[in-house]
C-alpha cells in the first residue's frame, strides 16, 4: 500500500511531476495533500490506468507563473476523487 498524507510541497525548479501512482502498487491513499509549482508546467499527480484503489481526497495544486487546469496537471484517475482544486 502507498499513502501520501498531511503533505506540503513546493516545487520551485522543473521535475516533471509530484506524485505517481504506478500500475505495480495494488492500493493507494492520496489524502490531504497541498502542491505548489512555480513557473513551469507540469504534472502534478499521474495515476497510471493499471493500478487499482487509488483513492484522492483534498489535493489542492496551485500554479502561480502559469495556468494550471485539469488536464495539464493531472493524468489518469483514482476510484474516488474528491475535492481536487486547481488554483492556476
């Protein structure tokens, strides 16, 4: 099992992305989680289509330097998906 809770992160050079869910990992719990990247554009949370009970609950993402929308900070979904914000 994977969790990630009660969690803060401030990206402030490019990465590439914050959080992943890869296909080998069987449960995930992504709760409570607050994501800021500066300036440059990528993803916040990938969620790989092959792994299963992945629940996300309170992710707040802000983009301050760029717009950040839905599709351009996340890809694929958990099983339950709950109050995701996007501040861009």
């Amino acid at each position: 099992m994977y969790g990630q809770r009660h969690t803060q992160i401030v990206q402030k050079k490019p990465a590439g992305w914050n959080i992943t869910v890869q296909h080998a990992i069987q449960q995930a719990t992504i709760e409570n989680v607050s994501i800021t990247i500066y300036d440059s554009p990528m993803k916040v949370l990938i969620i790989d289509d092959g792994a299963p009970n992945v629940l996300v609950r309170e992710v707040r993402s802000q983009t301050p330097g760029w717009k950040g929308t839905k599709e351009n900070v996340l890809r694929g979904s958990g099983d339950e998906m709950k109050n995701i914000t996007i501040e861009g």
